[in-house]
C-alpha cells in the first residue's frame, strides 16, 4: 500500500515536474537551492550547536559519532548507525564528542517543495502528522545499506530528482517505524523552548540576568537553570552569549569599530567581550576583523 502510493506520488511528482522545467527554468534554479540541502561531514572535535528551530525538515544521521542530541526538550544518545527526523518547529541542539564519526543532515523546505511534492499530504494519506513519526531510528542490515544508498546518492547532487527519490524514501522509513517505541516527534514541549529563544534574540544586546529572564518565565533562578541545560544540553548563559558572539561577527564584518560592537551585543566590558568572542571562535574580535578584510580584498 505504501510503496504503490509512494511510486504515485514520485510519477505525479515527475508530471510535475517535467512541466515545471520546461515552462520555469529560472523559477526552477531557484528552487533548487531553496527547497532542499544536504551536507556531510566527519567530526574531529569537540562541538556544540545551540538550541535552534527552523521551519525546515531534518533528517540527521549518525555514524560512529560520539554525543548527545536534544530534540523537543528530550536527550538522545548518539550511537551506533542512527538517523533523527527533526520536525518543522522543533527546539533541537547537539553536543559532539571528538571522535571519528561521520554526520550528515538534508534539509527539506516543505513549503517550497510542495509544488512538486506535498509532504503533508503524504502523511495525511496514511491518517498520519508529524507527531505520528518517531525520533530515532536505529539502523542495521537492509535498512543501515539502503541509507549508505541515500547519502551517497545525494552526495554533491544538485538535481531535483535524486532529491525527491532520497526525501520520499525517508518518510517511507519513518512511516514504516511509526509504531516503535524510540519517542514521538511532539512538539508539546516546544512552545516555552521557542519563547525563550525568541526572548532572548530581541533582547541579547542589553544586559540580561538570569533572575530576569527566570522571573519572566514564571521560574526562580536555579530551577530555570536546570531546566533550560536539560532540556538543551547547554546552560543558559553559554546560549546567550553564543546568540550575541554570532551577531557580534555579522557587526565586525559590516565594518562596525570592535568598541562599538562590544556594546550593541549586550557587553558592557570590552575585555570580558574580547574574552569571551575569543571562546567561541579561538580568535580576537580585532584579528576575526583584519582576517575578514583580507579575504574580502
């Protein structure tokens, strides 16, 4: 039943698009960038990614890495051969242990990618949302060398097609996993998450405590501290100053004075912002900027 819908929904797709190459070329060269993504990589240190949530979807997937994923407020351990869906909207960041792991993620723009193919209604013919489908899935046998097929189809690719074949065969794993037992995609535990991103994106570039933002949340301070780094892997603090040292690199590299900078990102102590910009990218605010100036010469 699923893959006769499936080999459907992929001829449709094709009708599509064929029409859709034919009458908008420029429309489609667009869309190729937009409506999907996909990178691979292998880790060789110690990293983090903050808390983040787009309205994107994300297959991320596993090998031999070493950490820990935050998905909707829940903890996953990395292990093994793995693939995580991360659902439009979805609070998510990662800690990675230094190890010899390979990781790859394609990213799929639903919203874009609909003229061509409708997830929403894809699940919708099995009576099925996102919140049907599981976090994780563990990979072995047929299913761990079907997705050495996929990564290795859409390594380097920029053709629409090889993508739509990769994207429909992983719903078509997801939805066959629908009723393990790995963890739902529930956005439940999401809206505070996303409140409290969105809090301190515009409000980063003041000074901020933490009794403030605990007492805005309906908390005290040490117990929003230990929710926000259980439910995200980092401490609130690490988050902030990360939100401020990205918008601090956006500044330098539009030319703004590093004095100037320091202030308009929520510091109010030159060398403690030195410090901690430092931190974060092993490098000062004053050499990221001469650096920068180079390679735009």
């Amino acid at each position: 039943m699923l893959a006769r819908y499936l080999r459907t929904c992929y001829s449709e797709s094709m009708s599509k698009l064929q029409a859709f190459r034919e009458t908008e070329e420029v429309k489609r060269k667009e869309f190729n960038k937009k409506a999907w993504y996909f990178s691979r990589s292998y880790n060789n240190g110690d990293s983090t990614v903050p808390p983040h949530y787009a309205e994107t979807i994300e297959f991320n997937i596993y090998k031999g890495h070493l950490g820990e994923v935050h998905i909707s407020g829940h903890p996953y351990t990395l292990s093994g051969y793995q693939v995580y869906l991360i659902a439009p909207n979805a609070v998510h960041a990662m800690n990675y242990k230094k190890n010899d792991g390979m990781s790859a993620a394609l990213k799929i723009d639903p919203e874009h990618l609909k003229s061509i193919l409708d997830l929403t209604a894809l699940l919708s013919h099995h009576n099925m949302a996102y919140d049907d489908l599981p976090v994780l899935i563990d990979l072995s046998g047929d299913e761990a060398a079907m997705m050495n097929e996929l990564l290795d189809l859409l390594d380097g690719t920029d053709k629409i097609t090889d993508a739509l074949v990769a994207i429909t065969r992983f719903f078509e794993l997801f939805i066959a996993h629908a009723d393990t037992s790995q963890g739902k995609t529930s956005l439940s535990h999401n809206d505070e998450l996303r409140s409290i991103l969105s809090w301190t994106e515009q409000n980063y570039m003041r000074k901020v405590t933490l009794e403030e933002v605990a007492s805005i949340f309906g908390y005290n301070k040490h117990y929003f501290c230990n929710k926000f780094k259980n439910t995200t892997g980092v401490t609130y603090i690490t988050y902030l100053n990360n939100i401020r040292i990205n918008h601090a690199k956006d500044l330098l590299r539009a030319g703004v004075p590093v004095n100037q900078v320091c202030y308009e990102c929520g510091f109010d102590d030159a060398s403690y912002f030195i410090q901690i910009f430092k931190k974060f990218t092993d490098t000062t605010p004053k050499k990221y900027l001469n650096l920068h100036a180079k390679h735009k010469s």
